[in-house]
C-alpha cells in the first residue's frame, strides 16, 4: 500500500511538471505563425492585383478578371480575413464582450457559491440567500429582469450577439467569395483571347493572373483551416476541464487569455506570451479597475489553486508574479462590502489569500488584521447561526497561517484586544453547555456511522456540529499562539477576564485550551483563579490518564467530514472495530473510536481522484496536522496550576483517588509504560482483527515521544508532595515515597544514556540534539522530585531506598558527579539540572556524615570547584516557564545561588576528619563564586 502511494506522488509530481496552458500557449503561437503566412499572402496578393494586374495589365485583362481583381483587392484591402488580430477591427469583438451579460446564467454561477465549501449550502444559517434577498425578492432570476430594464437588457444583448456574429459571417462570405471567384478562373484559364495570345503585351497576363488567383486561393485555404482547427479548441476545452472553469466566467477568462495571448504573439512579444500562464492573466485581471474582472480573475485564480494536480506549480508561478500592490489589492479584497456581487468576489479572495498567507507580514500589509476582524469574523450577533460560517472559518484559517510566524506575531500584539474577544466569542457560540453538543465517541458510534453505513448524507445538524468543532480548535489554537507570544501580556490579560470560557467541558476536549490553560497559569493570581473552577481540574485530570492520550479532536472532526466520502468497506471496517470493542471483557485493550479515526490516513479514507473533496472542504492541513499529545499538554498545565499554589494541590488531591496517582507515578517509568504497550500489543495481535484495523491499532499504542511528558509528570509530583497544609492526604504522599527507589533506577538510566552521547560531544549543554535535550529534561525533573521526596520523608529510610534500587551509596554518588561534569554549564533547556544535583547531594551528607567520605573519595569536592566557575543567574531559578519567562523570583522563593550551594557542600565537607589528608597536595583556597550574567 505504501509503495503504491508512492507512485501515485511520484506521478502526481510528473504530471505537475507543467501547466495545461502552457500548451495551449504552443497552440497559439502556431496559429500565430499561420496567421502571418495568411496575412503575407493577403498582403502580397494585394500589392500584385494594385500593382502588377490593375497598374500594369489594367486595359488589357478582360473585363471579367478586372472585377475579379478589384473586388477580391477591395476585399484585402479592408482587412477583414485579419479579424481582430488587426487593430482597426477591434471594436468587432469587444464590443460584443462589454454588451452581452450572460445575468442568467452569472447569477445561477454565484448562486451555487463555488467559493464556498460546499456548493449546496446544507446550513442556510450560512447566509447565502439572506445576502440575495437583500437587494432583489426572490421571485426568480426572470422576474425581476422583466420588472427591471429587461426590454434594455434584452435589445442590449441582442445587439452583442448581433456584432459578435457578424464579424465571423463576413469573414467566412468574403473567402468563400474570393475562393470562388479565383477556382473558376483558375479552372477555365481563358484570361486573353485567342487572337491575343502572340502578343508581346499579352503574354504575361495568364502568369500574373494564375499567381493572383493561386495567392487568393491559398490563403482562402489556410483562413479555413485555421478556422476549423480543432486542435486549439480541445486544447481549451481540456485546460477548462483540468482547472474545472465551468461557467460564464470560465469561458470568458480562457477566451480572453487565448485572444490576449494571440495578439501578443502577433505583436512579436513571444517571450511575454509563452512564459504567461492563466493564473498570472487572471491575477492581471484582478488587479484592473473593472469591478467585473476582478470577480473573474479572483474566481479563476481560487479554481486553479484548488486543482489537485496543479496547485502547487500554480502557487509557485503567482508568487513569482505578485507584486505588493497586487497582493495588498488582494488582501483588501476582504473587506469588501456584502452586497450581491461583491460577496462573491471576498469568498474567492478569502481562499486565495489563504494560499498566499505564508508570504504576508503584516508589517507589510497591517490592515489584514483590521480586516479579517472587522469582515471575516464579523460575530457581533448573539447566535451562532447569524454568522456566515464560511467567512468566518476562512478568517481563522488566515489568521492562524499568520500567527504562524513569529515576525507576524510582534506586530499582532500592538492592536490585539478587539482581535482576541471575537476569537473568544466563536468559541462561546458553539454552545458547549453540556456534553451533548461535542462530538463523543458514543455520538460516533451510535449515529455517523449508522447513518453513513445507509449510504445517507449527513444532516446539516450533524456538518453543523462537526464544523463548529473545528472551528473552536483553530480559535483555541490561535489564541494559544497569541498568549505565548513575546509581549503577550495585553492578550493574557483579555483573555484573563474571560478565561471562564474555558471551563466549559466541549472546550476542555481540545488540546488547543489545555495549552492555553498553561499559559494563562504563568500570572499566580489567574493561576489561582482557575482552580476555583473543579470541572477544569477534573478534565485535566481526564485527559492526564486518558487511554488514547493523542486523541485531537480537531482532527478527528475533519476526518469524520471526510467519512462522507469514503467507501463502503472502510465504514464496515470502523463498525467492525467498534463491535470488537465492545465485545472485550478487559476494557483496559479497548480504544476509543476517536482515537482510532484519527490514526486512519487520508488515502484510506476516500480514492485519489476524490482528493478535490479535501481542496473544497479546506481539510488539507487538519487531516495532515501532526500528532498532539493531549495528555502531555494535561500534564504540563498541572504542573503549572500547582506551582508555588497549595489551594490548587489540594483541589487536585481531592479530584484524584488513590489508583490515579498511582497510575500518574506509573507513567513516570519507561519501562512500565513499554511493558504496558508489549502487553496490549500482545493482546490485539491475538485477536481476529483485519489487517489494516491491526496497523491502525499499532501506530496509537508505539506512539514515541513519551520523555516530556514524564518530565512534566515528575514535577507534577514534585509540586503534589510538596504540601505541608493542613489537610490530610498522608495515604497519597506514600504513594510518592514508595517510588524514590524506581526514580533514583531512572536518574541511573538517564545518565548512563546520557554518557554514550557524552562519548562524542565533550558538554551536553551545548548538545542540540532533541533525543538529548528531552533525556535532559527528564533527568532534570527526576532529580528535582527525587530532593523534594527526600527532604519530606524520614532521613532513615534512604538506605533503605537505596537498597530498593539495587544501588550502593559509592555508585550513586558517582552517577551525580557525572551529572556535574556532563552538564558543565547551564542551559536554559535544563536549567537546574546542577541545583538540584547539589541539592541532593547536600541533603545525603546533612542527614548521614558517613556520606561525606564518599563524597570525597568519587571526587566531588574538585569538581565543586568547576561548578563554581561556571555558576550563573540562570540557576537561581527553578526553571524557565513556557512563555520563555522565569516562573518566580528566586529572592521571592528563598532560593540560593548556584554558588552559595557549590560553598555550603565545600563546608560540610571540610568536616571529614580525614579531608586534610586527602587534600594535604591540594592548594586549600576559599572557594571563589564567580556570578556570569
């Protein structure tokens, strides 16, 4: 399956090579030749009848050839076999252009909104027929022409066709006129009579005569050739076809460029003209004064950029092409009036402007944001349903492609207030109230796919629900990019004041306002405030300990639009899985329909040709987003919440039961979760599964990336046992301490991984390898919870748990000093890595002095000494918050420098009776803190 993919990419890309005009370009340019070839034929029959036949031989031909030559000479001299290639005859064929209005068949062309994402609107909510009652009632398209100038209209396009037609009847009268007069002269030859034929004056006249008529001849031969030449036709027809031009203004804009394109080729400009492509002419078009050709060049320009085959080559040829001022004529496109007309021409231009969203800064162009606010996501009613949903979904689209940019995202933040209430307001419409209204794994199994089993479409409610879902991810995503962006602190403090919304249940369910809820935690009186409101803390905790934790409900939204499309064996295939499901005894193997939806790839989903499908729903980027871990994202905004705030401990302490900690401590071990993985793993491949439902079912329980997920859980748990309240949860903390023996295996572990990459790099912090930056992590978050449980329990017990871990107090230590001289200087990736270190090691020797020779016999007293030249502010943290913020001040929290821990543990040390022995060679200077900003 997958090498067949393959090939269909490498054929898609072949047959990208190229756009369709650039052969019809080819086509025109010949025709251009031809028409030279005929217009040199006209030409020099001309000059040969003027000067050879009616200047030279003028009372010597017979007055039969003499009105020959004269009216086939008349007929030349006019020009009109040139059509409008001439300049003079141009008015023949624009005059038609400017009268003819094909209204009827416009109007059912705008009706069916081929800038909409589906062309029969199912949600009349959307607005479409609201926006054509406004100006016209709905009693027909007929009626109101008759009602409205329509004898005008009428006479008006009867003269068009009139002139349109008379050009191409008068060319095609005067060849066969001239084809016929010279054919019959040619056939009888009786040019000069019999008693004129020895005569010197005479005796040109039949060569003169045969060449004239022989010249008229063939150049009637080629007009008609040329005329019905099918090729250039086909040629048209099929590039309509690929790019699917249907409609007035297709045909209008692919006659315009063939005859555009054809005058320059006459005009010599070749270059121009086989370099032009459709989607440059109908950007032109856009950019002219003609309110009529914009609509046709932006409705062009989105069906080009929609084509499966050829939008990314057509998106590379009009970047080429674009300019500023065309581009910024683009973007003020979306803010144009919502009259009849010019709704059409804002839909277009919202899709357009979405493709080219990577190349706008909006120091470039900064009235996009005023118009995407003001136009595109105009939501000032109260219901969601007075919304023209389509806008406001391109809206976001944009706005999201832009916020993409970190450049975009300085300039967003000076005028941002009215921007981030409306994007909050969209997700309040959706009516989250209760459960009911978000898309759950029971909605799925007991309705879509039933319903599409019956080979129905889904209602309107049901693609209403669905859209809302998506809609309220990309909101959320793009206020999780706004509140982390550098001078964010206006965005945080709008959404602060509204940032109840997120309370609500069908909101939690995306992973998009977990991340929000992270960010928001960064201020401690919001953090605070947030766990006032249970139900966050309780689907926090959910989605912590969720089965599928990659469940991204955005994505699985686009995908179940896309079920609508797919193939009966693929909804038999999912129906079959949900049946398996229910059928396990142990629901601890069973995935949620969800999560399994969202692992099926696009190409199973529907067949190639129906690609087009995910071009006109706009679900290009949701089916194919990366994969978002939902509970680490849980995990992180718990850590955060419960940072330096004892009523949030407690609020979550309250919300979990004794198996869920455990099941969180569980998570915090690798091994556990692979022996986790190797057992269901086990379990599904015994079972009678299809093959393509056992890969499915792999891919979401090998899902890698685990390590900042357990480095979040760790200082989870650090912040958990951290509490010294009044209350009670002494069964909980146990449950902590009982694995200091397992975190102390995984500080081990993590080291010695740690040190087969150290082999080839002399200092990890310098190392920017992700797999190490995340082990950093890891092991930074494990030795942070491994101080704190230590400083909490009984001194006692550590041999005990060193014991436990099967570890001697001379290996520990040494693993920690390897810690120090590995991380040899800081890094804002792991920042108190070393603290923590030297933390530990100070708490060992506090509490037992026999561990203060084992400290000196691994060496750690010389490697104080590094430690402390390196020493910097960035340790006097306890770590570096999401935003790129410190999360408090280390004076505020009592923590020490760096360099006041490396002195502290130097003077514990110097109380071993046999350190002067053991640095009797050693220089014994004060230890020098030396501080690097």
């Amino acid at each position: 399956m997958d090498s067949s993919a393959d090939d269909g990419k490498k054929n898609k890309t072949k047959q990208a090579s190229s756009l369709p005009e650039e052969s019809l370009n080819i086509a025109i340019l010949c025709m251009a030749f031809v028409y030279k070839a005929m217009n040199g034929l006209g030409t020099l029959a001309t000059i040969w009848a003027t000067v050879v036949l009616l200047g030279g031989f003028a009372t010597l031909i017979k007055q039969q050839d003499f009105w020959y030559v004269t009216v086939i000479a008349f007929v030349q001299s006019i020009g009109i076999l040139s059509g409008y290639e001439d300049p003079a005859h141009q008015l023949f064929i624009r005059a038609p252009e400017a009268l003819i209005k094909e209204k009827e068949a416009a109007n059912r062309e705008r009706q069916t909104s081929g800038w909409r994402r589906r062309t029969n609107p199912q949600q009349p909510e959307t607005g479409t027929t609201r926006m054509t009652t406004r100006r016209r009632p709905q009693t027909g398209t007929t009626e109101w022409l008759k009602e409205e100038g329509c004898g005008m209209y009428q006479c008006q396009n009867f003269l068009g066709v009139v002139i349109s037609l008379a050009l191409p009847m008068a060319q095609v009268a005067a060849v066969g006129t001239c084809m016929v007069l010279s054919l019959r002269r040619l056939k009888k030859q009786d040019y000069v009579d019999p008693q004129y034929l020895n005569l010197d004056d005479h005796r040109n006249i039949k060569r003169s005569l045969n060449i004239f008529y022989g010249l008229v001849l063939a150049q009637g031969i080629i007009f008609i050739c040329r005329f019905l030449n099918p090729f250039v036709f086909g040629l048209r027809i099929w590039t309509l076809g690929k790019y699917k031009l249907f409609g007035p203004s297709g045909r209008n804009i692919t006659f315009r460029y063939m005859r555009d394109n054809y005058q320059e080729f006459i005009a010599g400009n070749v270059r121009a003209a086989i370099n032009m492509n459709l989607i440059t002419f109908a950007k032109n078009l856009v950019v002219s004064g003609s309110v009529d050709d914009q609509l046709v060049g932006i409705r062009a320009m989105d069906r080009i950029l929609r084509s499966v085959e050829y939008s990314s080559l057509a998106l590379v040829r009009l970047r080429t092409s674009l300019d500023a001022n065309a581009l910024g004529k683009l973007v003020s496109m979306l803010g144009l009036p919502r009259t009849m007309e010019e709704e059409d021409t804002r839909g277009h231009a919202a899709r357009v402007v979405l493709k080219l969203t990577p190349d706008i800064l909006v120091s470039s162009f900064p009235q996009i944001l005023s118009v995407i606010s003001s136009s595109l996501l105009n939501t000032l009613h109260k219901k969601m349903g007075s919304m023209d949903v389509d806008l406001v979904w391109f809206g976001l689209r944009i706005l999201d492609r832009l916020t993409d940019n970190k450049d975009n995202l300085k300039h967003v933040m000076d005028d941002v207030g009215d921007l981030v209430s409306k994007i909050i307001k969209i997700t309040s419409w959706c009516d989250h109230g209760s459960t009911s209204s978000t898309i759950s794994d029971s909605w799925i199994e007991q309705e879509i796919i039933p319903l599409l089993q019956k080979q129905d479409d889904l209602p309107p409610a049901f693609i209403q629900k669905i859209d809302q879902e998506i809609m309220i991810g990309m909101s959320l995503n793009i206020l999780s990019k706004l509140v982390v962006a550098p001078g964010a602190a206006g965005v945080r403090k709008e959404t602060k004041y509204t940032f109840n919304f997120l309370a609500n249940t069908g909101i939690l369910e995306h992973v998009e306002a977990t991340r929000v809820i992270s960010c928001l935690a960064a201020d401690a009186a919001v953090r605070k405030e947030i766990g006032m409101f249970p139900e966050v803390i309780k689907k926090l905790k959910d989605s912590l300990l969720s089965k599928a934790p990659y469940v991204n409900i955005t994505k699985v939204a686009a995908k179940l639009l896309l079920l609508e499309y797919t193939t009966s064996e693929k909804l038999n295939q999912i129906q079959s899985f949900i049946k398996e499901n229910h059928k396990l005894e142990d629901q601890s193997f069973s995935v949620p329909v969800s999560a399994f939806i969202e692992e099926l790839d696009p190409d199973q989903l529907f067949l190639p040709w129906m690609q087009s499908v995910l071009q006109r729903l706009d679900l290009e980027d949701l089916v194919s987003a990366p994969r978002v871990n939902h509970s680490q994202a849980a995990a992180e905004a718990l850590m955060l919440l419960t940072t330096g705030c004892e009523d949030n401990v407690v609020a979550l302490l309250q919300e979990i039961n004794q198996e869920d900690l455990e099941k969180i401590v569980m998570m915090l071990f690798s091994e556990d979760g692979e022996k986790e993985n190797r057992r269901k793993l086990a379990h599904i491949e015994g079972r009678n599964l299809q093959p393509e439902t056992l890969c499915t079912l792999k891919k979401i329980f090998c899902a890698e990336g685990e390590e900042h997920t357990r480095s979040m859980l760790a200082k989870l748990l650090q912040n958990l046992r951290s509490y010294s309240g009044p209350k009670k949860f002494d069964q909980y903390m146990l449950v902590i301490d009982e694995a200091l023996p397992k975190v102390f295996k995984g500080i081990i572990d993590e080291v010695a991984t740690l040190e087969d990459t150290s082999s080839t790099n002399e200092n990890l912090a310098q190392v920017k390898d992700g797999r190490s930056i995340k082990e950093g992590k890891v092991l930074e978050s494990f030795l942070g919870l491994a101080v704190q449980i230590c400083r909490s329990q009984n001194a006692d017990v550590f041999p005990e748990v060193l014991d436990g871990a099967n570890l001697r107090p001379d290996t520990f230590v040494q693993k920690l000093k390897k810690i120090l001289e590995l991380f040899n200087s800081p890094t804002t990736d792991f920042p108190s890595i070393r603290r923590s270190t030297l933390e530990l090691m100070t708490w060992m020797v506090a509490n037992k002095s026999s561990y203060r020779e084992v400290l000196l016999q691994c060496g750690v007293y010389q490697q104080l000494h590094e430690v402390a030249k390196t020493a910097r502010k960035l340790e006097s943290f306890r770590g570096v918050h999401v935003l790129g913020e410190h999360d408090e001040d280390p004076d505020e929290l009592g923590l020490s420098s760096i360099s006041s821990l490396v002195t502290e543990l130097q003077e514990k040390l110097l109380y071993s009776p046999s350190f002067q022995e053991r640095s009797r060679n050693r220089e014994h200077a004060s230890p020098i803190s030396i501080i690097i900003d």
